[in-house]
C-alpha cells in the first residue's frame, strides 16, 4: 500500500477553483491489487479537481495499455483502453450521517487528502472488454496456433455427441401412448 501513496491527493491548502494532476499506473499499482485482471500496463491518468465551497469534483481520464490474457488461447496480449469518469467528494461535518455512494465520497472536515486509487483502478477494470480475445477487432495480436490446434484435439467430436443411447429409445415410446 505504500506504493498507492502517490496516488493521494491533497486538498487542504488548494484555493477555490480547479487544479490538475497526473498520474502513471503501471505494474507496481496493479500488484497491490491482490485479485487484478490486469497484471502489467501503462497508463496515464489525468485528473481535473474542481474545489467548490462543500464538495470537490473530480473529472479522471485514463488512457493507455495494459496487458490482458486471452481467454481463447491464454497467450498475453496488450489491449488499448481509454476513459473519462467523475468523482464527487463532499464534505460533512459528521461523516457517519451518509454514507459514500460509487459517485459521491463524504470527506469529514478533518481530511487533508483524498485517496483516489481504488476509484482510478475500477475506472480501468470496467474499461476493459467483457471478452478477452488477442485477434479481436481492433487489436493487432493472433491468438497462439500451437494452443488452438491443443484445444481442439481435446475437444469433444459433435458427431459422438448426436448418437442416442438405446436405452432412451424405450422412454419415447412411453410418451406416445
């Protein structure tokens, strides 16, 4: 979690109006991630904070590589992604009143900084595609021959599949009379 320091941004001596940052995610962020799809990647990020009276917006950009496995052959393939999200963090003077929602984080008044690691790692998950694949549109990988050609020597013929066991033909009959 040490490493998810940077990502922590500093709100406390920022004057009214809006400031920007940066950030680069690569393989370093995503390990602290225990149970992350992605393992490898580069990615910018670019945050615009919008300090208001009693809240902050934050508006993410993300855009970059990151490195996905195929779910067809398993091979490692890198994958563009790119999105634009927002964050809204108000504050509260008793932060057990309303509890924080995926859009809208309750900072108490006591708060210095905002952690926005955790919300940078979800924008780039639900970037990613449902269904990895190397050769699909758009990506200039092909998936692994040498594994298709394992796959479907283990798969199961169709054609053994079609053949009725006799033993059901007698059920049939029950159903015609």
């Amino acid at each position: 979690m040490k490493s998810l320091k940077q990502y922590s941004v500093p709100h406390t001596g920022l004057k009214l109006g809006k400031h920007h940052f940066s950030f680069d995610v690569n393989r370093e962020f995503f390990n602290e991630f225990e149970y992350s799809i992605v393992k490898d990647g580069t990615v910018k990020v670019a945050l615009v904070l919008d300090k208001q009276e009693t809240m902050m917006v934050l508006d993410f950009e993300i855009e970059g590589k990151v490195i996905l496995t195929c779910d067809r052959c398993l091979s490692e393939y890198p994958q563009h992604i790119a999105s634009k999200d927002r964050l809204i963090a108000k504050f509260s003077e008793d932060k057990d009143l309303e509890d924080d929602t995926e859009e809208v984080v309750v900072l108490s008044k006591n708060d210095t900084e905002i952690d926005v690691s955790e919300f940078i790692y979800e924008m780039i998950t639900l970037a990613l595609p449902y269904i990895n694949l190397c050769d699909a549109p758009g990506n200039t990988s092909v998936c692994d021959e040498e594994m298709i050609a394992r796959l479907k020597e283990l798969s199961v013929d169709e054609s053994e599949e079609e053949k009725i066991d006799p033993r059901w033909d007698a059920l049939k009959n029950i159903k015609n009379n």
